[in-house]
C-alpha cells in the first residue's frame, strides 16, 4: 500500500524542510515523567532513630572483629584431626566447621553493617545525571571530587565516629584470617627431615624377606633393599618413614672402593645408601654391577657407587647419603648411627 492509499488524516503531522524532506513534529511522545517526591526516612527526622542505627552498625563490626578473633583461636588451638557431628551434615573437621563458621560470620557483618549504613544513614537523595562523553574534562573532574567530598560529608562517617573506629576495627582485623591461613601450606619441616629411624643398633632387616640380615647374606654384585627393625607395612606412618629410611646394599670388592669414608663405614666390602634419589625423590632400582653404578629411572641421574656414590650424570644435585654400618654380637648387620645429612632432595634447610 502506497502512502496515496492512507487517508490524510491518517498521516502524522509533517512540516516541509529544504529539498524537500519531511521532518517529524517536536512534540516529544515520551515525556520525562521526573523523580517521584523523596520521602525521608524515620532516621532523617528523628535522632533517635539514628542512634538506633548507629548502634545496630557498630554491633555488626563489632561481631565482625569477634568471629575474626574467634577463627584465630579456633585455628590455634583446635586439634587438625578433631571431628565433631553436625546435623544434617554428619562427621566434618571440628577446626574446618569452626573456620568457616567465624570467617562467614565475620564476613557477613561487615557486608551487612555497611548495607545497613548506607540504607538508614548515608544520604539517599535521588540525584539525576546526564550523561557524558567518556573524557573526563576539567569541570567534570572538579565535579567528580566535589561529589567525593559531599559523599564523604553525607555518609556522616566523621559525626558517627562509633560507626568509624568498629568499622575500621573490623576492616583491619578480617585480614589476619587470611594471614593464618598461610599456616595451612603446611606445617614449617623443623628438623624432621633430617632424621630417619636408623640409630645406633637398629638390624638392617630384608624388605623382601623381613629378616634381619648377615654379612652372607649379601652377594658380590647383588643389589638387597633393607629397612629399619621395627617398621612394619602395616604401620599407619610406614609411608611416610620408608620415604625417608628405605636403603639399598651393595657388596663391591673392598678394593674396588675408591671413596676412604666410604670403606671406613662400611662392613668388608658391603655398603649402604640411601634408596632415595636426591633429584625428586625417586626410589632408586636399578644397579650396573660391573660399573658400580645406580640408575634413577625416573630423570636417569647416576651414581657411582665405588666412589661414594658421587652423581656422573643426570639432574640429581648431590651425592647419595651413605649410612654407616657394622655387625652385631649376633652376626647380624645394624646401623651404627642415623644418615649424617638428609636423604632425597635438597630442601629449603639443607646446610
């Protein structure tokens, strides 16, 4: 249908402009209807009202720093390995329910101190600005700090200084639950990693066999795996100390050892390392008895075992510990004392 077809009074309202154009009436069909009336609040006219508030703020920041304080202790002074039962959740970590449920509350209140501030405090005058272009220019910028320090005047935060002090008490105390959790990385090695179960008189006991073993036992060439007296499989810690004790027995002809230290802590001819690769801590496995020499599977380092087990290949950073060793009255081989340096990789406290 052509524009011929539409009855005149149809057409909207139209005014000639040049070459001819046809341009729509300025009446604006959508009218800016403006800002309803403002209503004040109850804590706008009456100062008690206002106190009130004030007061609710404080107890909310005030709460906050507690349960700070409170997640503090908890993580102090409660057991890792505590449990308690919550219903309906069941058996959880004491320490993890008490952590989240101070460090949740401390949250909260200062989210919901601050909501609570702005909503019955800070001003709420409906303020309408026009848009603008994305610089900023001089008078936009003047505007922008004046408005800053009319914010800062409105919020009332210099008069309400109980909102002030348990504001920022709360605010300075919540990061410190971030701080202790850095103790949750782990707790600090001390000096456990340098000492394993061998000790003067523990038997050097056959993990294949569990039997302590005798200088006969041990073959020119062969390769024994051994573990201290007393570590059982069925250990709750046998992980975590076989990770550190597990050794391995050579049997080289006493002339072929070309390391002094090494032929003095040994016992005629059989010698006694460490299992543990000091590159990552890979278990050692596979022995060149014609050479002398351990392989690493994993990164392929390489020991020389005649010469104090000294690294000729690979990424590994330092010689294997040698454990000393000897023979009981009963004939059987036993440690004489503990690794004289820590086994596996270099650590942060090796020196």
């Amino acid at each position: 249908m052509s524009s011929q077809d539409i009855p005149e009074e149809n057409l909207p309202a139209a005014q000639e402009h040049a070459h001819g154009a046809v341009g729509v009436a300025d009446d604006n069909p959508f009218a800016d209807p403006g800002l309803p009336p403002h209503e004040h609040r109850i804590q706008d006219i009456d100062e008690r009202a206002a106190k009130r508030s004030e007061r609710v703020v404080a107890l909310l920041f005030t709460v906050s720093m507690l349960a700070t304080i409170g997640f503090i202790v908890a993580y102090v002074a409660i057991p890792t390995d505590k449990s308690i039962f919550v219903f309906p959740i069941g058996h959880i970590s004491a320490m993890n329910f008490a952590l989240g449920l101070t460090l949740g509350v401390a949250l909260f209140c200062i989210g919901a101190g601050a909501v609570h501030w702005a909503r019955t405090l800070m001003s709420d005058v409906e303020i309408a600005d026009e848009r603008h272009p994305i610089e900023a220019s001089e008078d936009l910028r003047a505007k922008v700090h004046a408005d800053f320090r009319q914010g800062a005047k409105e919020s009332a935060i210099g008069r309400r200084k109980l909102i002030r002090h348990t504001m920022l008490g709360a605010l300075s105390l919540v990061p410190l639950s971030g701080v202790m959790l850095l103790g949750g990385l782990g707790p600090a090695p001390g000096t456990k990693l340098r000492h394993t179960l061998w000790s003067k008189g523990k038997l050097l006991v056959n993990v294949n066999t569990n039997e302590p073993l005798r200088p006969e036992d041990v073959a020119v060439g062969s390769l024994t795996f051994a573990k201290p007296e007393g570590l059982e499989e069925h250990d709750e810690n046998f992980q975590t100390e076989i990770a550190k004790a597990a050794l391995m027995i050579v049997r080289l002809q006493p002339e072929d050892i070309k390391d002094k230290q090494e032929l003095a802590w040994s016992h005629e001819g059989i010698v006694a390392y460490s299992k543990i690769c000091t590159h990552v801590g890979c278990p050692i496995s596979l022995y060149e008895q014609q050479t002398h020499h351990v392989l690493c599977p994993c990164h392929q380092s390489t020991f020389d075992l005649s010469d104090g087990a000294r690294v000729i290949f690979g990424p590994a950073g330092h010689a294997l510990p040698q454990l000393r060793i000897g023979v009981n009255d009963e004939g059987y081989l036993e440690a004489l004392g503990d690794f004289e340096e820590p086994v596996g990789p270099a650590f942060w406290e090796r020196g």
